[in-house]
C-alpha cells in the first residue's frame, strides 16, 4: 500500500490553538510538507512574526526567530545576508507584511533578497480581535469599522502581489487560496517553487495564500469559511502567478 | 614603542569593530556619523563581511537583530531621532537576550533638533528607552583613543553578557581627528563559540531565538534573569576614570567631551590651590554609584557636567545619597561648558575660598 499522505513528522504532537475553520494550520502543514519534500530542514531558518501564528515555532520543529511585528522581513534579510547558504522564511500576516511592515516588505523584494515569504492574507488584524487591515474587502464589517469598509473612510484593499510584481527584482510572486483540495494541491505547488527560487539563488518567493478568519467573520463552520474565500476574497484578490523567475519562464 | 595614528572617532569605531570580528553592519544615513556608515560599506564587502543600507533605523535594528541570532557580531549606529525609532527592537533584543552592539553619535534634540554635540540621550540610553525593565550596557568614550576600545570591549561584553551594548559618544568625539595608539584598534579577547546560533535544526537539535515567552510565569522568570543578570554585570563591569581625585576636597563629574573640559579646568584650579578632581564614568549604565558614594563621605560639594539639562545629575545625587551638596553646570541643545566657564563656576561656588 501507497502512502498517500501524512502528517510531516516534524509537525511537533501540539494542539493547534487556532480556532476551527482557521487557515493557519492548513500552511503550516503545506510549509513542513514542502520543507520536507526539498530536504533542507537542517538549513532552515524561519522568522515568526507577530499575529495569530506568533507562536508557529510552538508546532514546527524548526529553528526559528521571533520578529516584532512588521519587522519579520528585515530580520530575514539580516540572517539571510549573514549566510547566504542557509534558507531562510517568513510567517506574516497580512497586517504585518502589509500594514506595519509596507516597508520592509517593498524593500527587501525591492533589494532583491533570497528568501521565502509566507503571506497569509485573511483580511484581518485576527490576533488583536478583527479590527481592519489592509486587505479588508470592500464592505467587510470589522470592529473599528462596523459598517463596513468603504473607500471614502478609509481607501480600497491594497491587492499586494500586484504591487510587488511592479518592482524589477527577480523572484516568484503567487496568490493561492486555502478553499478547495485542488486550490490547496495549487497553492503547495507554488510553495514549493517560492523556496525552489531562494534555493537556486535566483531570488526571493512571495506566496500570498488566500484564508479566513471564520471567528471575526463570525461564521459558523469551517465550511462556511472555505465557502467564503472562494465566494468573497478570490473575487478581490486573483489567484495566479504574477512573476516567474528566468528558470521557470517558457522559452 | 607601539605605532600611532590619526584618526577620525567613527572611523576608529568602525574600524575597530570589523576588527573584533562583526561581520554584518545595518544601517540607515543620519548627521553626525554618517561617516561610520560610509565605512562600513566600503569596508566590510572587501573583508568578508555584509554591509546592507537600510529603508529605515527600524530595519536597520531588525536586520542586526536577524544576523545577530544566527550568532555573528553584528551593529548598527545612528544619532539621537534614529535611536529613538529603534527603541521597541532594542528592548526585543535585551529579551531576546541577544548580543549586539548600536553607536549612538548623540547630537542636539528634542525633536530632530540640530546636529550640535549633546549628551540628551543618556536617560534614553541608562534608563530603558524602550518598553520594559531591561538595561544595555552603556560605555561612553571621551576621545578617539577610547572610540576603539571601548568598541571592541562591547562586542566582548555583549557576548560574555548576552545583551546589547551601546557606545554613546557625542558629535565632538565622532567628528574628532586624534592620534591614536593603533593597538587600541585591536581586540583584546577571543570571540566566544554561539552553540545557541539559529542556523538550522543540528543532530536533532533545534535553536530557537524567542522573544516573547510562552506562559504568564515565564515573563516573570525571564525579568528575573535579566535583573540577576544586570546585577552581575553591574558588580564585574561598572568603569570608571579617576583623575586628581584622591586628595580633592571639590569632585567635578563628567562623562565624555565635558570630562576633557573638567580635566582642563582641574588643572588650571589646582594651579590656583583649589583640590579639585574628576570622576569619570566610563560605563554610565552600569553606574559607579559606589566611588561617588565614598569620595561623598569626604569632599565639600559635587559638580556634576553634562551637555543635557542634568540627566545624569539624578544618578550623582543618588549616589551621593544627601551627604554633600551636589551642583550642575551645563545645558541641552548644543550649549558647551568650556574650562574657563567650569572654573568660574567653581570659584564662584568656593565664594572666593580656596579649599
Ligand atoms: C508594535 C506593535 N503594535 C501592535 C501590536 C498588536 N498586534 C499584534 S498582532 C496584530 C495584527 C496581526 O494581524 P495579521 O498580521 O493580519 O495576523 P493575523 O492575526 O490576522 O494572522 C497587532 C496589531 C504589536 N504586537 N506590536
Ligand atoms: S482569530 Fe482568526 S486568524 Fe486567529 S486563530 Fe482564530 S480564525 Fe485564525
Ligand atoms: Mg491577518
């Protein structure tokens, strides 16, 4: 008998704290899985930020730094410069990568640097209890907007692969979503190409995955949440490849 | 006889530090040390190691940070507006407790204030300018000479301590060319092994650089070891100058660029029959409390010098402890006390009697 699937064994025998329906979990495990795949747990550095999955190095038996929040891509650029040998990730929310963290997010794929990004786009500032990031969709309710966003108030979401497949650095830049097996298959895929292009010292991955912070959204079952990244965000946020490195682009 | 050399102070920082082995240098540009910077970038590449301009001081700190936890020698240097920006890291890197070296070129503030040589950062810089009780250690060179090895010796104390150091100078003593003796450009201890390094999972052994603690219980144990921790290093690494001070009956006090104005203006008193001395603090945090407190039992007064409205002044009166009066000479915003106005001041506070 063919194993078909497992559980990466060094997912560490943790309950998950995050609440169900929670997209959270669904990467970690994509994140081992690929690690494990491309063989580069000993060389493996992750950088952990600040948000719901602050406490990721409590489930992954990675080595790992914890960053402040939004900083998470600066430290990767330090320890990545300081050994360029090793691989080095980090684990962002979309508050942290695109609010507080604008600028080192643009920089470091401005600069160029060698590293994978994580980026978990689930429209909200879910740890501090759904207030509004930079990704809230148009109309989405939060607590410090409950009516709804509207541009008016407080502008549009910032669709952030976009903007980043502006600057003229090399690297993979996916949006996946966290919705269906085969979005799932998908988004695994482009995981792996994002490490592949550090790896081969081409340049850095950015993989946006589409979640869901069901408990801020105040839905009722992790079905309702998977539902909703298809029906909402998928429909503000594209799914597909923005950059490709050379290695990767058909000739 | 050693050789000498003329030096600029933040080339002698910068040089000394690549020479204590940092390997990585972040930093973003700000008047009065960019210099350093400057340094750094055509240093470093050439000599095996990363020099990387940042977008700001925020991730300029945060880039040392990165590097500093994979364990290698790592710094950054700014002045006064950029140390502030870099506040909430420097106290994650104290928790972190992380090795880690920052210059701060202090000049005039508040605010972004001018570019005139000041000492206002000391309570910024002793007393935990970020969030938090933690401490850095905090040396204070008064010349080129000192620039350098008071630079090597805090990569060395970062590493024995595991905690940031700062070298807080002021603009004169960055922008001050001196001969220097070059062996001061030189590193006195070893580098020690980071078993601790975050390079990846080892013979199944993972490495985790943390910052924020799992349970309520741990923060107060990790507080607990950061102050057993400040104390030791308050009782092994507190340093401190004396000069003319054994006999004296008037102590000025004085860190950095006034201390030369005080030794000047010591000399030029004894001359003229007053007993005055100087006690310098090297490290300011740790503080000498403890010389202060003895000299205390004996002299008539304290002067205390600073180029700030008197932010050290509390830590002299403290350490005074009401056994003799303490005054304060000096000011904010780029005000100097130059020897002919200390010695003034302190025959005015003699009332003409020499002592
Ligand atoms: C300097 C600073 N400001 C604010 C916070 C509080 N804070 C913690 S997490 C967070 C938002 C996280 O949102 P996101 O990155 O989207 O992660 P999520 O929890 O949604 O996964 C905020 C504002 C903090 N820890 N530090
Ligand atoms: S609050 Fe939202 S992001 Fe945080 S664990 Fe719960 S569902 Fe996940
Ligand atoms: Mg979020």
């Amino acid at each position: 008998m063919t194993e078909l699937y497992k559980r990466p064994d060094f997912i560490l025998d943790e309950p998950f704290t995050y609440c169900p329906g929670c997209s959270h979990g669904i990467v970690h495990r994509l994140l081992c899985e690929v690690i494990d795949e491309l063989g580069i747990r000993g060389d493996t550095v992750g950088i952990c930020s600040i948000g719901c999955a602050v406490r990721i190095w409590n489930f992954i038996e990675l080595d790992f730094i914890q960053a402040t929040h939004g900083r998470a891509l600066a430290f990767a650029t330090g320890a990545k410069r300081a050994n360029p040998d090793k691989c080095i990730f980090t684990y962002q929310g979309d508050g942290d990568a695109m609010s507080i963290g604008t600028a080192e997010t643009i920089h470091a794929i401005a600069r160029g640097e060698k590293v994978t990004v994580l980026f978990v786009n689930n429209t909200y500032f879910g740890a501090t209890g759904g207030q509004l990031a930079p990704t809230t969709l148009p109309g989405q309710k939060t607590t410090t907007y409950p009516e709804g966003r509207t541009a008016d108030r407080i502008g549009n979401p910032i669709r952030t692969c976009e903007l980043l497949s502006t600057l003229d650095s090399e690297g993979y830049i996916a949006r996946v979503a966290l919705d269906t097996p085969a979005h799932i298959r998908q988004a695994k895929a482009a995981l792996k190409k994002a490490f592949q292009t550090q790896l081969s010292g081409e340049g850095y991955g950015f993989v946006e995955f589409l979640g869901c912070c069901p408990s801020n959204l105040k839905l009722n079952s992790p079905v309702e949440a998977w539902e909703w990244i298809g029906n909402h965000s998928s429909k503000y946020f594209p799914l597909g490849e923005f950059k490709l490195p050379r290695s990767m682009q058909e000739v | 006889m050693s050789k000498r050399t003329l030096m600029k102070g933040t080339v002698a920082i910068g040089e000394a530090a690549i020479r204590a082995g940092c390997r990585n240098y972040f930093g973003y540009p700000i008047t009065p040390q960019s210099e350093l910077l400057e340094y750094m970038a055509e240093q470093l590449p050439k000599r095996g190691g990363v020099f990387v301009q940042s977008e700001s001081e925020l991730a300029g700190i945060s880039m040392v940070h990165g590097a500093a936890a994979t364990g290698q020698r790592s710094m950054t240097s700014s002045s006064s507006p950029g140390i502030s920006l870099m506040q909430e890291e420097i106290s994650t890197i104290a928790s972190a407790e992380l090795p880690v070296v920052i210059v701060n070129v202090t000049r005039g503030s508040p605010g972004l204030g001018r570019i005139t040589p000041a000492q206002s950062d000391y309570n910024q810089a002793c007393k935990g300018g970020g969030q938090g009780d933690y401490k850095l250690i905090v040396l204070t060179p008064a010349s080129v000479q000192e620039m350098a090895e008071l630079t090597s010796l805090a990569f060395h104390l970062a590493d024995k301590y595991m905690t940031p150091a700062m070298i807080l100078g002021d603009a004169f003593a960055g922008q001050m060319m001196e001969s220097i003796d070059e062996e001061a450009l030189n590193p006195k201890f070893e580098e020690p092994e980071k078993p601790w390094a975050a390079t990846g999972v080892k013979d199944g052994k993972r490495h985790m650089v943390l910052t924020a603690p799992f349970t309520d219980a741990e923060l107060i144990t990790l507080n607990e070891r950061l102050q057993a921790k400040y104390r030791l290093i308050a009782e092994n690494e507190t340093r401190w100058e004396e000069y003319r001070a054994e006999d004296a009956d008037i102590l000025l006090v004085a860190f950095g660029t006034p201390s030369r104005f005080a030794k000047a203006a010591i000399n030029s008193l004894r001359d003229d029959g007053y007993r005055v001395g100087l006690i310098r603090p090297i490290t300011v945090c740790p503080y000498p409390y403890q010389v202060i407190n003895e000299y205390a039992k004996h002299v008539s007064f304290f002067l205390d010098i600073e180029m700030n409205e008197g932010q050290m002044l509390e830590d002299v009166r403290l350490a005074v402890n009401g056994q003799c009066p303490v005054h304060f000479l000096g000011g904010g915003g780029g005000k100097l006390t130059p020897p002919d106005v200390i010695v003034a001041h302190v025959k005015e506070l003699c009332g003409g009697d020499k002592i």
